[in-house]
C-alpha cells in the first residue's frame, strides 16, 4: 500500500493512505541506509488489519524542508497582513524567491484585509494587482474569509502537502481555522507547533485541511540566509525572468545594463517598482555575504 506520513512520534509513523491513518512501525533497515522518515513521506507500507502496519519504504523525495522536517512539500501559503503591522514587500519578496528556490508554489494570502481603512485598502490593491501579474496566486478578499476565497483556496490545496508561511501574527494559524474548525488551533499568541524547544513535544505532524496536509509553521527560515547566487536571483522573480530574453545581454542582472528589458518593463509599469527595488535589495545582500555563500556551497 501507499501513503503519506502524516505523523511521526516516537518510533511510531502515522501513514494516510485513501483517508485512513495507519499507525506503522518501520521495519528494515532505515537507520542503517542512512534513512530517516519524516512527515511528507510518500511511503509504501503493510497493514495487518484497518489500523496497524509496517513502514517499508521511503519513496524518492521531491525536495525535504530542514526546519521543521517535511518532505515533497509542493505549496506553500504566504500569509502577510495588510496592516497591523504594516505589510513588508520586502519580507514577502525574501519568502517568494526563497520558495522559488525551492520549487515550491507560493499562493499569496492577505490577511486582516477587514482592519485597513478605504484609504489603505486603495493603496493595497495595486499591490494585490501586481502580484497577480507577477503571475502568483492572489488571494485578497476584503472579507479576508469571504466564502468564495475559502473554497478557491481549498481546492487548490486539496492534494497536496503544504507549509504555512508568514510572520508571528499575521494570521496562519486563524485561516487555517477558518479552512477547518475542527482544529480549534490556538492563535493569538506565539505558536510553538513543530519548534524544537524545552517545553515542546518532539512530535511533527501535518494536519489535515479538507485534502490537504498542512503544517502550521512559519516553513521555513530562510529568509536571511539568501544562499543564492546573483546569477540565480533574477530567475527567482518570475515576472523579470519573463522578459529577461529581450534584453541586449545575455546573463543580464537587470542592474546597470544597457538595453534592459526588466528596467523597460519597471519603467512602463509592468513589473512593480518594489519588486524590482527588493531585487537590487537582495543582490546587495548577496555582494556583501559572498564569502559565506562560497563556504556553504562546499557540503
Ligand atoms: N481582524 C482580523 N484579525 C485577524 C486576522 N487574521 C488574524 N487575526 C488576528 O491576529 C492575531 C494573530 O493571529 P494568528 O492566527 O495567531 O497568527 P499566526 O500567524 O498563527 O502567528 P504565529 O502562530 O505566532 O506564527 C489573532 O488575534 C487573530 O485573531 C484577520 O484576517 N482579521
Ligand atoms: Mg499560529
Ligand atoms: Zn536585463
């Protein structure tokens, strides 16, 4: 049989497989081939009856987030709030290219879109607009759990294994509950799900959201350390690699070039001035920690 690990605690694997949990034991040799399941895991399995089996085998990953530990983790939704605290398009930035680097599918959820008032609400929408044009998933209702917005964000999660994404407060943990009531998850204060501290249980879990496994988390915290080259960076803003073919240079960085189409594109007002002022931001970043960049590269 196949499944996904939903849980892992103690030497037990909990394994969804057709909607049903299966609590497993690994069997074989995992220690010794150097492998270690972890929540994500397609695996393949045996069950002796409707709710006890064997873990046998840990198919190939699509890619294997560190912090927290979660394997094929194919989406990924961005939470940032429109105020409170003022919304950061450089933080965003910084978790989009981060994904990108990943191949994980960022959707771009804005959070407390009923606290602006008209005037930030009217500032925020050609932001919401050109996200949308960067070709990212928007979701930016001023009912920020409009009905509507639930189900287009559902079903697009439906299927897959998903990392939540976004600053302390900006509301992972209330849209989840929104997703599912029945997680009664606790928001409001600083979540501890999946960290590693004193207090908190080792157990990784991935909750269920409709057909979704998701993990509560802030994903991720790549944010400062862009381990990225600046050749890389530009193909990491979808919008700019787009046009990057029409400009004069091949391997253009769309910095001080002549003939660059991305500046064309900045100028005329199709790709956003903050996008492209995050990505010279960035490429900065990545001048001045060059040495580190090196060092990383070498394991
Ligand atoms: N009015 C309003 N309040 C919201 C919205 N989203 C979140 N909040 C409130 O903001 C606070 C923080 O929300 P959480 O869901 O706990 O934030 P979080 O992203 O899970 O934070 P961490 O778990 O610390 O990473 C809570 O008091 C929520 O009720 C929203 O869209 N509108
Ligand atoms: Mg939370
Ligand atoms: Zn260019």
């Amino acid at each position: 049989m196949k499944g996904t690990i939903q849980q892992s605690l103690s030497g037990f694997y909990d394994i969804l497989s057709d909607g049903h949990l299966y609590r497993t034991r690994a069997r074989g040799n995992f220690r010794a081939r150097n492998i270690k399941p972890i929540v994500g895991d397609r695996v393949e399995f045996s069950s002796d009856d409707d709710q006890h089996g064997y873990l046998l085998k840990v198919l190939p990953r699509v890619n294997e987030l560190r912090r927290p530990p979660v394997a094929n983790v194919e989406m990924a939704v961005v939470v940032t709030a429109v105020v409170q605290p003022t919304m950061s398009t450089n933080l965003l930035d910084r978790q989009l290219v981060a994904l990108e680097k990943q191949g994980i599918t960022a959707l771009l959820y804005f959070s407390k879109t009923d606290l602006a008032s008209d005037d930030e609400w009217s500032s925020f929408l050609p932001i919401a607009a050109g996200y949308r044009d960067a070709g990212y998933e928007v979701f930016a209702a001023r009912d920020p759990f409009d009905q509507q917005q639930m189900q287009r964000l559902q079903k697009m999660l439906n299927g897959h294994v998903v990392t939540m994404m976004g600053q302390t407060g900006a509301g992972k943990s209330t849209l989840l509950n929104h997703l599912a009531p029945e997680l009664n998850l606790k928001t409001g204060e600083i979540s501890t799900a999946l960290k590693r501290g004193r207090h908190t249980t080792r157990k990784v879990s991935l909750l269920r959201v409709g057909e979704a496994l998701i993990a509560d988390t802030p994903g991720f915290s790549s944010y400062e350390d862009l381990s990225i080259s600046k050749e890389e960076l530009p193909k990491l803003f979808p919008e700019m690699a787009k046009v990057a073919p029409n400009c004069r240079f091949r391997g253009c960085l769309h910095m001080k070039e002549p003939g660059c189409a991305v500046k064309a594109a900045v100028s005329d007002g199709i790709i956003m001035e903050s996008r492209y002022d995050n990505y010279l931001q960035f490429q900065e970043l990545i001048a001045n920690r060059k040495p580190t960049y090196e060092k990383r590269r070498d394991h």
